[in-house]
C-alpha cells in the first residue's frame, strides 16, 4: 500500500453515522509566511532558503488532554496557477528534523495535496480569511469543477428543504443536514477536503467532506457526501455519511 493510498484510507469513513465526540478547545489560529515576510521563524526562512515553496503554514496545535502545546505542524505550498474556471496550488506537509542547531523543515513524502478554487475574475489570495480552497487529492480540474457545480446545487436544494434528486443511502444524515444549512441556523457550509476512492477506472468514486459553519471551530463530525461517476456518465450523489 503506498503512502498516499494509505492517507486516503484514513481520510474515508464508512456510509454509516457515528455519534460526535465531546467538543474540544480549539487550537491557535494558523499563520501564513510569505518569501517577502522580514522575520519569519528561523525554520522557515531556512526552508524558503533552499526550497521553491512561496508560503509556509504554521498550525500551533494543542493536546486537550494533557491541557499542553504540543509540536506545531508546518505546511509548505507552492504558486497559485490557473487552468480554465480552477485555480490551484501544492501543498504538502513538513517535517521538523534534528535537533538544536541541526534542526530543519523537511518535505515529507505521500502528503502532496492541491488545493483547488473555482476562478472568478482572478484567483482568489490563499488564506485570505475566506473558505475558497479545498483540499484534493487524486482530482482532475474537471472533476472538481463539476463536483463543486453539482454540490453548489444540492446544498441549495438541502437549505430549501427540497428532497434531492437521487437515491442515495443516509437518509438520516441527509436530514441532518438538511437542518444545518435550514434557514435561522446556517448560511451556507464550508467544503473543506475532496478526495478520489482509488477503485476502478470504468466508475470513478470521491467523497466530498462538509463542515457547516455552526461545527467550524469544534471537533465535532463532518458532513460526507459520495460522489459517482461512470465512465460516460453524469456525476451523481450516491451516499450521505458522517465521520470524525
């Protein structure tokens, strides 16, 4: 199994509800450094140094259990391209390696995401406060486009209440979040992750990974909507589920 398959795995839930765990404390905000910042942390100004990155994530993160900071997580992402309606850009995580003045930022293998964005007039500023990117892994720029078409139609279906036009299994689910994205409770819901199932190549399989905006800053479950496609045949929903 290689080290991307084994991500995906990870990332998938089963078709089925589970139930959410307690709330958790939410951890410090991420900061983003540029190439042009005039003191970015050791670390990554080392990084920019040898590297073709053009911004660098610092996630602080924070272990609620023991009620400690633990290592924080950095990302390195590469330039915004555009191709037809789909902006995009790498990102893949790093690893810190060694120690005291040995330490450095290392490129770790199998993590290689692009972050995707549907264009506007241009393409949207990464980490500029709002929710454009989402996470893929495995997705043409044609699948995300039409994905993204088909869930900008559903969720507008879901938040009128109007039964979707598919027969997908988690009817449960599907009106759980029929009620999230309800009017006087959400406006809308936050696509953060779309990954391709590897599978066959004559039905293509991804999930859609929903967090509305009420669950944003808690550990609470995410939404996950299944998406098939034949080889010749339209995208279509064929699954609701939640997972962790």
């Amino acid at each position: 199994m290689t080290a991307t398959v084994a991500l995906l795995m990870l990332l998938l839930p089963s078709a089925t509800a589970v139930a959410a765990p307690a709330p958790t404390p939410a951890p410090p905000a991420c900061q983003t450094f540029t190439r042009n910042d005039a003191t970015p942390p050791p670390l990554v100004r080392a990084w920019f140094a040898h590297s073709s990155d053009e911004r660098v994530r610092l996630c602080p993160q924070f272990a609620a259990a023991a009620g400690e900071d633990i290592a924080p997580l950095y990302f390195g992402e590469g330039p915004v391209a555009q191709h037809g309606k789909v902006c995009s850009y790498p990102s893949h995580v790093l690893t810190r390696m060694g120690r005291g003045s040995g330490e450095r930022l290392q490129r770790q293998e199998g993590t290689e995401a692009l972050e995707m964005a549907l264009a506007g007039a241009e393409c949207p500023v990464p980490h500029a406060g709002r929710h454009d990117y989402v996470q893929t892994y495995d997705v043409s720029v044609a699948a995300f486009a039409s994905i993204m078409r088909l869930w900008s139609q559903t969720s507008a279906a879901l938040a009128a209440g109007v039964p979707t036009a598919v027969d997908a299994t988690g009817t449960d689910v599907r009106k759980r979040l029929e009620a999230a994205l309800a009017p006087g409770h959400s406006a809308g819901a936050v696509v953060n992750r779309l990954v391709r199932i590897p599978g066959s190549v004559l039905r293509h399989r991804y999930a859609l990974f929903i967090k509305v905006p009420e669950r944003a800053a808690d550990a609470g479950p995410l939404y996950v909507i299944y998406v098939d496609k034949a080889l010749r045949g339209p995208y279509w929903i064929s699954a609701f589920a939640e997972t962790n």
